[in-house]
C-alpha cells in the first residue's frame, strides 16, 4: 500500500515501485537506483568539501577576533 508519510521514501529511489508492484524491481534497476543514490551522495561531498576551507576560515578569524577581545578586556 502507497504511504505518502513513509520515512524511507526519500531515502530509496524505488520506494514506489517496492510498494505498488506486482513484481519486485529486478537487479538492474536495483543497481541504478544505488549508483544513483552514490553520485547523489558523491555531489553532496563535494558541495560540503567545497566550502570547508571558507567555513574553517571564518571560525578561525572568529576565534581570534573573539581571544583579542577578551584579552583587551582583560587590560
């Protein structure tokens, strides 16, 4: 039966075609929908590692900007 609130929807490509078939998907579109589900997560990566070196820029200018206050405070 079709469940529009199951989690697993979103996490498996063939969700639809696991509930509402007659026959189960065969291993070649088991094997595409993974691979897919790969270069999903392969771009997702390469957004993320992308940004790493901005991200870590900015806390650590954020760290020292915050040890300076704190030192001139301290004066």
């Amino acid at each position: 039966m079709l469940d529009d609130n199951d989690p697993r929807r979103y996490d498996d490509p063939l969700w639809y075609d696991r509930v509402e078939a007659d026959e189960p998907p065969g291993l070649m579109l088991n094997a595409v929908a993974y691979v897919f589900l790969l270069l999903l997560a392969a771009c997702a990566l390469v957004v993320k590692l992308y940004w790493l070196p901005n991200t870590v820029w900015y806390r650590l200018a954020g760290w020292i900007e915050r040890r300076r206050v704190s030192s001139a405070k301290r004066m």
